[in-house]
C-alpha cells in the first residue's frame, strides 16, 4: 500500500492547523464530547468511540475496560476484565453497578456491539463500544499486548 498520499494530506492538515490565525488552544476533550451515541430499539443508548477518544479517556481512567473477544489475540494495556461476549449475562457479577462507565471491546467490533446492546437492555446507563475493536486499535499505532 503506498502510504504518500496519506503522508502528504496529514502534512497538509498540520500546516493549515499552524498557519491558522486562531490563537485559543484547541480544547481539552472530556467524556461528555465523546463518541457518537447509538439508539438502542427499546429505548436508551450506548456511545461509539474511535481508538483515539479511548486512549484520551485513559487520562482519568474512570471506566471498567472489558475485552469480549474469544479466542485470546492480544489486549488494551489497561484492560480490566475478559469476559466472553457469549457468556456475559452470566457473569453480571463481575460487572460493577448499572450506572458506571463500561467500555466493551473485542477483534473487530461487532460482538461488541451485540453486548454494547444487550447491556443497555439490562438498564447499563453508561455503555461505551470502541469502534474497530482491537484491529482498529492497533491499526490506529496503538499498543497492544501480545
């Protein structure tokens, strides 16, 4: 895959970011303006977050980061638990309460998105799903654990 054009539109966007006459500093992103909130059909909602939004949240960690991936390929630095994404009604005991932030992962995000689902059904108030799962992690130049 020949990289250039990727190379040379970041350049771009660096030099149009620097040359603009804005002085105010870009502001600091919080978990409030994080993500994209996804309905859930029943009612409520969960946040899709980009790898570059998760690796901001992990600043003030203040979330229980689940991997829902089996078989094991790696890992988030920072991941608290791994739970099957077939098997985690059964293991709501490892879940801390319904109001705390949870970010679920997996390979490449659609089991995710079924538990990302499936919690909010449960009345889980504060769901967030990392967009691309492991793969778009890593992709992103992230690190993963082997």
């Amino acid at each position: 895959m020949n990289r250039s054009p990727v190379i040379l539109l970041l350049l771009v966007v660096v030099s149009l970011a620097a040359c603009s006459n804005s002085a105010a500093p870009l502001p600091t992103p919080t978990i409030a303006g994080v993500g994209k909130k996804i309905s859930v059909t029943g009612g409520g909602s969960y946040t899709d977050i980009s790898p570059a939004e998760l690796q901001n949240m992990f600043a003030n960690k203040d979330f229980t980061l689940i991997d829902v991936w089996n078989p094991y390929d790696g890992k988030i630095p920072g991941t608290d638990l791994f739970i099957h994404y077939t098997v985690l009604e059964k293991n709501l005991d490892k879940l801390p309460d319904k109001n705390a932030k949870i970010v679920l992962y997996c390979l490449g995000g659609w089991q995710s998105r079924i538990l990302a689902e499936t919690l909010v059904g449960l009345g889980y108030t504060t769901i967030y799903r990392l967009i691309g799962g492991l793969t778009g992690w890593e992709a992103a130049g992230l690190e993963v654990i082997h």
